[in-house]
C-alpha cells in the first residue's frame, strides 16, 4: 500500500514554485493578528499577507457579509453586464470616499489586471503610448506590469516587453523633464513599497502633478499597497495631499478575497466602452463574493478613528526601535514600515530568529537589507511591544 504522503511533501510535489527555498508554513487558522500552524505553535503577523488583511485573519463582519453573498449569488454574468447589488454599492461608496474625479470604477481580480487596465486606459484615453514609472518600482508579474518594473534583474529574462516604456527616479525632481507631450501615463506608488518604503519627498507629488498636467499627460497612482488605510489616511494621496487622474487598488481591497479596480472620471474611462466595444473585459472582475467582503471592510477602514490609530500605533513603533543604532534605519508610511539592518545576509539571518521566535517578517524585493513591518492595522498595542522586543531579541 502506497504511504501516506505528508501535505509538507505533497506542497513541494504539486505547487509550482516562485522560489528555491519557499517558507512552506502550514497554517490552519488565522485569527486576529495571529496565524496558527499545524504543530500548534501561534505566529503574530507581521506582514498582512503583504499588505491584504488590513483588519487581521477571519473578521466576523467580513465573513458574515461573504457568507450572505454567497446564500444570495456568486458568479452571475462577466463584469459590467449584469446590475449587482453589491457590485454597485462597493463602487458608489469608493467613488464617495475618493471624492471629485473618481465617479467611475473598473473592477478586476488582482493588482496586475488594475494595472494592465490603466495602462490601457491611458493610451486609449490620450492617443499616446509612452509609459513611465519609476525605478525600483514593482506593479505585478504579467507582462505589461512587468514591462514597466523598475528593475532590469526581473525584466531581462522575459524580454521582449513593451516598447515604449521609460524609467524615472522617484523623488528626482531633474527626472520630470522626461515627462513630455508624447508620454500617455506616468504610474508611480505615492509612498514606493518594494524598493523599501520610501516617501515622497515635500513637493516631489505636487511638481509630477504640475508636470502630467502640463504636458496633458495621466497620473496614475498605484495604491495598491498604499490605499485602505496602511499609510493613516484612507488613500495615501489624501495624507500627501496630491489627486491622480486615476487611482488603482487592490490587495487590502477585497477584505481578504481577491478584487481589484482601476477608478477614474467618467469622462476618461467612458473611453472605454467604445472603439472597440468590448476592447477590456474580464469574467470574475468585481467577484459579488469578493465585493460583498469589501463593502464590509471599507466601511470599518474608513472610520476615522482607525485611522487616527494607525498613526498613533506606527510611531509606538518608532519610539520602540528608536534606541537601535546605526546602521539600523526606520523607515514607514503609517503601518508600512521598513528596518534598514545594513546588509542582505544580515537581514535574512534577523528574519530567520524572528520567524523561529514565533513572529512572521519579510524582506523587499528591491531592498533585501530592509525588514517588512506592516502588521494588520488593528494589531494591539501589547502585540507591538512583543514584536519589536522579538525583532530587537533577533538582532542580539
Ligand atoms: C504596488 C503594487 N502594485 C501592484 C502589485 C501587483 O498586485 P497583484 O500581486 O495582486 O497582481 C503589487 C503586489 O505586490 C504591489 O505591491
């Protein structure tokens, strides 16, 4: 008789790898800020699931609300055919807290589907075709959100890309100037993620604002990291106080469930829907599963006093590893943070102690010396001082 594979063993057979040496976890349940392995030992979450489950592991609000839409409807008609209750409430609501200038919502499935809806939006809309984005900038795997990733490590394997395309420094004032009357698009995260948590400098958002508006070109914010309140304000172009013409959402978006959008005026995405008809379309987009648990959750995001909270609790944060010394560097946005520990090898071995000592942290992929911390933002008080004295325990 054939053994008993373990699920360990059966996870490395038959789940196609992203990496040599993935963390291979099992995790059972998820509670809260916390995750509980199969051995039983608990795990504090220190990473959302990158930045998804910004209210924390199994919400009871949520998961009513799913359930509920699961009992009504799930899959009824590809997107944008059908009236959905839930689809259209989702979107009235995003509309309301985006303000002026986002009355329109495309859903789709993930954060690389909103990009790839942007960039063809922009070129629709403007008749151009030349896309920027900045370096070290990540905005998903598929090709055209690969295409404009500002790292060339990524890119060469897969070449060829899109054409057209041009890179600029986030934070470079000079770099504007590549900005000209040929450019359809220039997609930047208002605060970058991956290349480490980097924030803008005062004035970089309003002079690419005054740039893109100069040269009839669309600002794209990519808040697919950013948005749902990790950054203390709903919308990170809120606490920087610069409007895109289009935004683009997803992760935290779909309270734990898969959504994405891009959203923008009436007036720009009514480009869309013509020439050709049918010329972006997806099946799944605006999931009424997926929407039903986002309603939820943006309704709980948006209350102001979480969001004050988020504040508060990143500069906990602060105070609490404010007596590492140099080289160590904090760097956050709100609940997006990042530890500069000074070196790659020394990063990896710091995360290892962590992830032994029960406390799950990550790395960026353009900034492999830098801890992730970006826990969900109604983590407690009493978790975020056990967490930074494990990650100070680690670094001994
Ligand atoms: C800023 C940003 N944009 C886009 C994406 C792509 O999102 P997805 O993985 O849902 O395709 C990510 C994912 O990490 C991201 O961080």
């Amino acid at each position: 008789m054939q053994e008993k594979k373990s699920l360990r063993s059966l996870f490395f057979r038959h789940l196609a790898p992203t990496s040599p040496e993935p963390l291979a976890l099992e995790i059972v349940r998820a509670e809260g800020s916390r995750l509980i392995a199969a051995s039983g030992k608990e795990y504090l979450d220190m990473i959302s699931g990158i930045s998804v489950s910004n209210l924390g592991h199994n919400h009871p609000v949520i998961n009513k609300a799913a359930i509920e839409q699961i009992n009504r409807h799930s899959h009824l008609m590809v997107y944008g055919e059908f009236v959905q209750k839930v689809q259209v409430e989702l979107a009235q609501l995003l509309s309301d807290l985006l303000g002026e200038g986002f009355d329109s919502v495309f859903f789709g499935n993930s954060g690389a589907e909103a990009v790839e809806g942007a960039m063809k939006l922009a070129k629709r809309y403007s008749g151009r075709h030349e896309i920027i984005s900045c370096k070290n900038a990540y905005h998903g795997s598929t090709q055209g959100a690969l295409s404009i990733m500002g790292s060339e490590v990524y890119k060469n394997s897969f070449r060829p890309l899109l054409p057209s395309t041009a890179l600029i420094q986030f934070n470079n004032f000079d770099d504007l100037n590549k900005i000209t009357k040929e450019t359809a698009c220039v997609i930047v995260e208002p605060v970058q993620a991956e290349a480490g948590i980097i924030v803008p400098e005062n004035g970089y958002l309003q002079a690419l604002r005054n740039r893109c508006t100069e040269k009839g070109t669309l600002l794209i914010f990519d808040e697919i990291q950013t948005g749902l309140g990790r950054t203390g304000s709903l919308f990170a172009f809120q606490k920087y106080g610069v409007r895109p013409d289009v935004i683009l959402l997803a992760k935290a978006l779909g309270g734990g469930y898969p959504l994405g959008a891009f959203i923008s005026s009436g007036e720009i995405m009514q480009s869309l829907s013509e020439n050709p008809v049918l010329g972006h379309i997806t099946t799944f987009g605006g999931h009424p599963v997926s929407c039903a648990a986002a309603l939820a959750s943006l309704q709980i995001i948006s209350d102001e006093d979480l969001l004050l909270e988020v504040q508060r609790k990143s500069d906990l944060f602060a105070s609490l590893l404010s007596d590492l010394p140099a080289p160590f560097d904090f760097r956050r946005s709100g609940l997006l943070m990042a530890l500069d520990v000074g070196s790659e090898k020394m990063n990896f071995d710091i995360i290892s102690n962590c992830i032994d000592a029960g406390l799950i942290v990550d790395w960026f992929l353009f900034s492999p010396q830098s801890m992730r911390i970006a826990p969900p933002l109604n983590i407690s008080d009493d978790d975020i001082r056990h967490a930074c004295s494990v990650i100070k325990n680690s670094i001994k």
